[in-house]
C-alpha cells in the first residue's frame, strides 16, 4: 500500500510503504494500496525504479515534502488510531504488531534533538482529529466524524489550505480529510500533507421527500406501459449504501416495478402496468411504496403511492328502453310535459355529455307539435292539438355523446280526443278591476266581496264542482240561495308591507274530468298605516370635547313599510333639543355647530322626530344620548396659589403638616394629578393620593425658622399638563432652648466691689440669651441663693440682670459675697432656666489672689431661696380691679422722704472717705468698672466652670 505525491522542491521524491498488515483493523485508519491486478502489471516499472533509486535512498529519506494517505470509518469513537506519522515517514523504527504503546517514545527519546509534530495551524483540526506531538500518532477526537455532514452539505472540492481541510468529489464517493503536518526540528523537517478518506457507512435510511406520491394511468394504457415515479427516495449514504432497490407492498395484480440506474449511480423507479384496465371498474389503486438501500442489514423508507386511473371516452350513451308510450289529452294544456327520455353514459366530464335530437325520419308535424329539450331530453306539447292532428305519433329520439353513434329510443304518442266541452266560469267583479288585476285597499275589513262566479256546465247534464285554487286571505264559497253561484270574498285582513300582490284561480271540474281555470290577480293598494320606525330608540353617540364647528355626529335612520309619499321619512330635533344642535331633514345628518367643552356639560340628552309624509302623518320619536369625551385641556389647580402652614417645631418625621389641595377638571387619565416637590425634595415629601405634605425629618426652629418650597402637579394626560403652588412653612417656636448665661462666663469669675460704691449704683449685670422667640424668650432674673458677710445687700433687676448695691458697704462687709442668680424664661408648658454664680469681692484692692481664687474653689453653703423672678409683662387676659388711690399716695409720700434723708447722710460720708482713699488710689490705678460691658477688668477667671442649670 502507497501513499504518493510530488513535491514541490527540487528534492527528490519521496514515497512512503506499509504493508497491508500494518493496521489491525481495515475498518479503521490505514493506508491505501494499489489492487493485485495494477501490482502486477507495475511490478517490472517498480523493480527499474528501485534499482535506479537505491543508491539514492538516503537522499530520498531527507525529502522536504511527502503525501501519506490514510482510510477510516465515519462516526468512530475518540481515541481510534489513524496513523503514526514517525513510522509512516520512517523516521522512527517500524513497532512490531503495535503491541508495544511506548515503543514511538522510544523512537522519539533516540533522536537528539527529539522529533515535533505539529499542525500548521489548528483550524478545524481540534474538532475531528488528535495529533500526539512527540509520536506523531493521529488519533480520532471527541467531535464524531459524519461523513453526510462533511462532504455531501460543506463539502466541494476543497484544496490544500490551513492544517485541516474537507475534499469531496461530486463524481465519486470520496470524502477527504486534509491536514497539514510540520516535523521539526531543522534537520529532520518535513512538510507531510496528510489525505484521511472518510469511508461511508450505512447510518442513514432513504426517503421520500414526500409522504404521498401520486401517478396518473390511462384506462387504455397498454400493458408493459412505464411510467416514472417522481420523487425518488433520496439517501445520504452512497455507493451500495445508497438506494438500491424499490418495491410495492401490494401489486394489485396489475402493475409492477422496475428500476433504472443513470450514469450517477440514481435509482430512479418506473411503474410498469401489467394487465388491462378499466376506469368504470376501478378508478384508484393504493399501495405503499418501499426503498431499500444496500447496507447490512438494509434500511428501509415508504411513502403512500396513489394510482389514479385517468378516463377516456370508451363508453357511448344508452337507454335502458328502445320505446315508450305516451298518451295524451286533446285539451291538454300548451307547455305540458308528456314525456322524458334519459340516457347513460358511464364516461366522466366531457365524455359523458349526452345531447338529444329528433332523427330525420320524423315528419316535421310531429317536430312542430312535440317540442324535445336537446338537453334534459323532456317532450313538451308545443302547440294546441287541433281537430287534425293524427292520433298517433312516432317520436324516434337520438342520444348523441362525443364520438360515439347514437343510442335511439322510440316514443309512440297516442292523441286522445276529447268530445265534450269543460265547464264555463263567468266572473263578476264587485271590487274595482282593470285588465283583469283587482284592487284592494289594504286593511280592509274581513268578508269584503271581491267578486261573483258563475259556474255553467254546457253539456247540463254533468255536475260541476267548483273550488278556489292557490294560496291567500281568500274564500270562495256557493251563494245561497241561487246554484251555481259562487261569491269570492276575503277572510282577514290583507297588510301591504307583508304582501303586495296575489294570484289565485278559480277552477271548475265535471264528473267526466274535464275543468276550466279562471286566473284572478289581486293587486292591494297601500294605506299610510305605519309609522317611521328608528333603527334603535336610543342613539348613544360620542364626540370629543373642543370638536370642529359644524362637527359630524351621526346620520339618523328610520325606516317606513309603507309605500310611496307615505314611506317618505323627514327628520326633525325635539323641543328639548340645545339650540347648538343641526338635523338636516332630508337626509337625517346630526352636526353641532359649537365646541362642546366637557367641563361645561358632559352628558346630553335630547329627542329626535321622524315623521312620513302621510296623511295623516305619522311619526316616531327616539332619544339621542351623546357624551363628551374628555381631552386633556385643563391643566391641575391648586385652591391656592399659595400655600401657608404653621408647624410647631421638633415635629416628628413624617409627620402631616398638611394637605395640598389640588384639582384637575379633566376626567380619567387626563384628571388624574400627580404630586411632587420640587425643591427642599431632600426634607419634604408629599403623598400623591392624599395631597399629605410631610417631613422627612424633624425640623429644628433654631436652626431654620421657615421653608419655601414649590409643588408641581402633573395630570396624567398625553401630553401631560402641570401647574405649581407656592408652600411656605412657619416653624411655631417651642420653648426647647434655656437660657444661656453669656456674663459672667463661669462660676469662678469674680469681681472686685469697692467699699466707698453708693447705694444704688450698679455693680455688674447677669447677661444671658435665649435661642427661642416670643414668651419663650422672655428671660427673668432673680437672686435664689445668698453667701457672704452680707449679701443682702444687693439686689437685682428681674428684667435687666442689672445687679446694684441695696446698702452702703460697712467694714464688715469685706470679703466675698456669692449671689446664686436664677435665669428662667417665660415658656410653655414649662418655663426652663440655668443658673450661675456672681461672686462679688468687696474690698479696696485686690492684693491677694491666690486667696480669692482658694475661696471661689470651696463649694459654698447656700440656701436655696425658691423665689420666681417678677417681671412686668403686659397682661392679655388679666382683670385689672379698681383700688382706693389714697393709701398709695401716702406710702410713696413716706418713701420719698426717708429716700432724700438717706441719700444727704450717704453723700456726706462717701464724701469723707473718699479723702483717705486718694492716696491709695494713686498707688494702685484702678480702673471704673463698666456696667453693660461683657468683660469686666476686674474679673478673674481661674478655672472654666460650666453654667449649671436648676
């Protein structure tokens, strides 16, 4: 076996052997071999080649390029050895009955450097085969290989490109593998192009491309006819593994199958029709159709064969009779049938169609007096039998079909002549008669007379029965006390839109069967006894707001069963109409010549009138019910532009603090609002549903005292409108904030107080603030703890803080006074207050700190004086009473008076000090306190000391 090729350098050529035993398998990976018969033939080429090219044979073995060319199976599992490359190009040692897996690694350890396979490039290679790269042993991959999927969809002729490519030839049955191996390293290179024939096997069964086949036989076709079978199975599998045979499940007894092969190797079936046949005995044949392929075991696939049997005109007309007899009556009506003739003809379609005719042998008088439809073979009498008309007829009809000689039948009519006369009817019309259609209001009364009949038998000797033939409101009864008279008259009332007209006859018969008919038309004349009636009584109509001026509503529609004028419908509006609103009378058009505004009005209701033109007119009213539908032309309203709450402070989050009133005049979507806050959206939220304007969080006054904030309101209309309010939020103080003492700023500040200050002056002050407003910010001060030789002697103001100096300094009040000054506010529901400590150092001179400072450090024993401080407020709801102003006046007379005393006696010893003190004052400068300052010079702070709160 060989694997050949010529390569493309000016190397020699190199050709790889292995002997046909090399693979364990012939269903799997091996090289191909020439057949027995071309070894042979070759073996005297090959014997001069090898003795030319033995000396060479090293040279050969170092060829740059070489062809190996290998055989599989499709659909094998992973792992199935296809080759070894390194053996096949005898670059390693051939592996004795391959039995030693580890002897290619062997081979491959002896070189130095070892040998590398590779892919020259990966491509589809991954998917079909594996390439060990140090044995260089093909293997098949985990991707099954399919052949049909290959070569007979992707394939067509693929060329050498990339490591893997797909040949296949469309004349053969080869399907190729092609890849592209490199073998490295340098000196042992080789360019190996590798051929792997995917070999077919039988894994797939023919089919039809349609489940239900059909073919048209002639009912003449003779036998051995063949006929070709469309759509061949088809089976992806080629060679014996394609289709090879067809087969019928059923013959019938009447047909075979034969198949011929084209140059291809297509099978095509033929139908071959072995007996005679018969469309009139068997138009169809059923059978189902079987292709087998040549696989082992084969496979199979069938579809339905229908074999209809097309007609043909083997079939002429027939009768059933050669002849008929026919009588007839001498005073048998013009037009009466006498006769039919029918023959069959059992072919189909056109080559059944069967025509009838009289032959040339019958004498014209019988043509002109027996007329034959040539098409449904039915004889007639065409014309009066007269007193000379023979009394018998030979009537010799011809069935003709295409292309056949006519089939006869004989009719032999017989003419009866009848002696007698029939009865005469004489009428006598009651009601109003021209030419011969009697008139008759309708809705005339029951029994109205129409007319009298008289009944009169000319031979008068037979008895005459007379009776009223055809159907209506009609009764014809005998007239007493006269024979043979007869009064038509009606039974009920006639109505015109029922039924217009009506055709009866009177009939008269003898005792011999002899009759005469009196054709009576009656025509009713219409009354105006209907109204116009609507179609429906009430019109629900719908328009959207802001139409068009002149907009169309509807077109009204009544319908009148009377006839004429009075049928003739005009249209009017009721009384209750809107003025807006046009019918047009004639042709019933409903238009509004305003804009309608939903907002206005949404619902109308209103009568219409149709009324005929009858005399009396009559009429019908119906009821019109139009609704304005909305659009979305209002935008949302707020109630107020503006929107003001007053919300207490520390409010809890989420709290209500309001609800936003908003309005949308539109209806549906287009009035459904949307709210939203615009800005401040971080601190307030609002709830669409209820309008419910929150906080998020709870809301400090001290730190913001107001908000403004925006609300936009969006309706739900397309495209949607929008309108914003203002929102102004008022924090309501609360009394959350005590007051803050600012001076002095601890409890361990103090101040030097001189002996030589007057009563009354000012020492120093208690300053404080407080972060609320109103009455919450209203502070008093008042003095509820005292400590020192004499603390009395100070008061303070409660409005002010102001402190003075109640009593002249005596010289023991030298040394410390601690004042325990409460700071309270005004609030509700409970004032709050801080306290702190005044500390006053009576003396003329601080000369020694460290022991003011000790003293200001020793916690003091004061008493607290729960007193609250008094404040002169403008009272809102205090009922003032009326006193006596004369004691009042006495006491302030005694005050001012021991006031001036004391004040003479003051100034005239502070004038007496004040001389021993001018040379101290010159040693120490002193410097004047101020009153409403925030730092006093003389205060000394040793230790920061928090403001306590009682």
């Amino acid at each position: 076996m060989r694997g050949g090729g010529n390569a493309r350098s000016s190397r020699a050529l190199a050709v790889s052997w292995r002997p046909a035993t090399w693979h364990p398998s012939l269903d799997m990976g091996r090289l191909h071999r020439p057949r027995s018969s071309t070894s042979h033939r070759n073996l005297p080429h090959l014997f001069l080649f090898f003795l030319f090219v033995g000396p060479f044979s090293c040279l050969a073995s170092y060829s740059r390029a070489t062809e190996l060319l290998y055989s599989l199976n499709e659909g094998l599992p992973a792992g199935v050895l296809i080759g070894s490359l390194a053996e096949d190009l005898r670059l390693v040692p051939r592996a004795s009955g391959r039995q030693d897996q580890q002897a290619p690694e062997r081979a491959s350890v002896q070189r130095n450097p070892p040998l590398s396979f590779s892919l020259a490039s990966r491509g589809l290679s991954g998917q079909y085969v594996t390439l060990d790269n140090r044995s260089g042993e093909l293997h098949t991959s985990a991707q099954e290989i399919d052949r049909e999927a290959l070569c007979l969809e992707g394939g067509g002729g693929a060329a050498w490109g990339g490591s893997i490519s797909i040949s296949s030839s469309p004349s053969s049955d080869s399907c190729l593998l092609l890849l592209d191996v490199l073998v490295l390293p340098q000196e042992y290179f080789r360019f190996v192009k590798v051929k792997i024939a995917i070999r077919d096997v039988n894994d797939n069964a023919p089919q039809f491309p349609v489940s239900q086949i059909s073919v048209w036989v002639p009912e003449n076709a003779p036998v051995n006819t063949r006929l070709a079978i469309e759509h061949p199975a088809v089976d992806p599998d080629v060679g014996t593994n394609g289709v090879q045979t067809y087969r019928l499940l059923d013959y019938h007894g009447m047909f075979t199958l034969d198949v011929e092969e084209n140059e291809n190797g297509e099978c095509t079936p033929y139908l071959i029709v072995m007996g005679a046949l018969d469309r009139e005995t068997q138009d169809q044949y059923v059978s189902i159709i079987i292709a087998e392929d040549g696989g082992s075991p084969p496979l199979l696939g069938s579809a339905t064969l229908t074999i209809g049997i097309s007609d043909i005109n083997d079939n002429c007309p027939l009768f059933a009779d050669s002849q008929i007899n026919v009588t007839v009556y001498g005073n048998a009506t013009v037009g009466t049938p006498i006769a039919a003739v029918q023959a069959v003809d059992r072919d189909l379609g056109t080559n059944a169609q069967i025509t009838y005719s009289y032959s040339q042998k019958v004498p014209q008088a019988s043509k002109d007096l027996f007329h034959l439809d040539e098409t449904t073979g039915v004889i007639k009498l065409f014309s009066k039998i007269g007193g000379s008309v023979l009394q018998t007829h030979k009537l010799t009809i011809l069935a003709n079909g295409p292309g056949c000689i006519p089939a006869v039948i004989t009719a032999l009519v017989s003419i009866i002549k009848v002696i007698f006369r029939p009865p005469e009817i004489v009428p006598r019309y009651i009601a109003n008669e021209i030419d011969g259609v009697v008139y008759l209001k309708e809705l005339e009364p029951v029994n109205t007379p129409i007319a009298f009949f008289t009944v009169r038998d000319p031979e008068g000797k037979y008895k005459v029965n007379c009776y009223l033939d055809g159907e209506g409101p009609f009764r014809l009864s005998p007239y007493k006390p006269y024979n043979n008279e007869y009064l038509l008259e009606t039974t009920k009332l006639m109505d015109y839109e029922l039924q217009q007209f009506y055709e009866i006859a009177v009939v008269a018969w003898n005792s011999e069967g002899f009759h005469d008919k009196k054709i009576i038309k009656v025509q009713l004349v219409d009354d105006n006894d209907n109204a116009p009636v609507f179609l429906q009584p009430l019109i629900e109509l719908t328009i959207e707001e802001n139409n068009a001026p002149n907009a169309f509503l509807t077109k009204l529609y009544a319908t009148d069963a009377d006839s004429g004028e009075r049928g003739q419908v005009a249209y009017f509006l009721g009384p209750d109409a809107p003025s807006y609103f046009s019918l047009d009378s004639a042709t019933g058009i409903l238009t509004v010549s305003t804009q309608l505004d939903r907002e206005e009005k949404e619902k109308y209701r209103y009568t219409v009138r149709a009324v005929d033109s009858g005399k009396p007119p009559r009429e019908s009213v119906a009821t019109v019910a139009l609704t304005v539908l909305d659009k979305n032309d209002n935008s949302p309203r707020f109630i107020n532009k503006d929107f003001s709450f007053f919300v207490p402070e520390n409010f809890p989050g989420y709290g209500e603090i309001g609800v936003i009133s908003v309005t949308d005049a539109d209806a549906g979507r287009n009035g459904w609002v949307a709210l939203s806050v615009v800005n401040q959206s971080d601190i307030f939220v609002i709830d669409t549903g209820k309008g419910m304007l929150r906080a998020k969080v709870s809301l400090d006054r001290e730190q913001q005292s107001s908000y403004t904030l925006y609300v936009e309101a969006v309706d739900g209309g397309e495209p949607a409108l929008s309108s914003t309010a203002k929102i102004t939020i008022l924090l309501l103080d609360i009394n959350d904030n005590p007051p803050l003492v600012l001076f002095p700023q601890s409890n361990m500040s103090y101040l030097l107080v001189l002996p030589s200050t007057l009563p009354g002056s000012p020492v120093t002050e208690v300053y404080a603030v407080d972060k609320d407003t109103g009455m919450n910010a209203v502070i008093a001060y008042s003095i509820i703890g005292r400590r020192g030789p004499r603390p009395e002697s100070f008061r303070i103001d409660p409005q002010t803080g102001n402190i003075t100096l109640e009593e002249a300094l005596l010289q023991t009040d030298y040394g410390l006074h601690r004042l325990l000054v409460k700071v309270s506010d005004h609030g509700y529901p409970e004032p709050l207050h801080s306290t702190v400590m005044v500390n006053l150092f009576v003396n003329d001179t601080v000369s020694n700190e460290s022991y003011i400072e000790s003293l200001l450090r020793k916690e003091p024993e004061i008493n607290i004086e729960e007193k609250e401080p008094q404040i002169s407020i403008e009272p809102t709801h205090r009922r003032v009473e009326s006193v006596s102003c004369m004691p009042t006046l006495v006491a302030l007379s005694v005050i001012s008076l021991g006031s001036i005393t004391l004040v003479t006696g003051m100034g005239i010893y502070i004038c007496l000090r004040k001389k021993k003190k001018h040379q101290r004052e010159d040693e120490n400068l002193e410097v004047q306190i101020p009153l409403k300052g925030k730092i006093d010079l003389y205060m000394r702070e040793t230790k920061p000391m928090d403001i306590s709160n009682i």
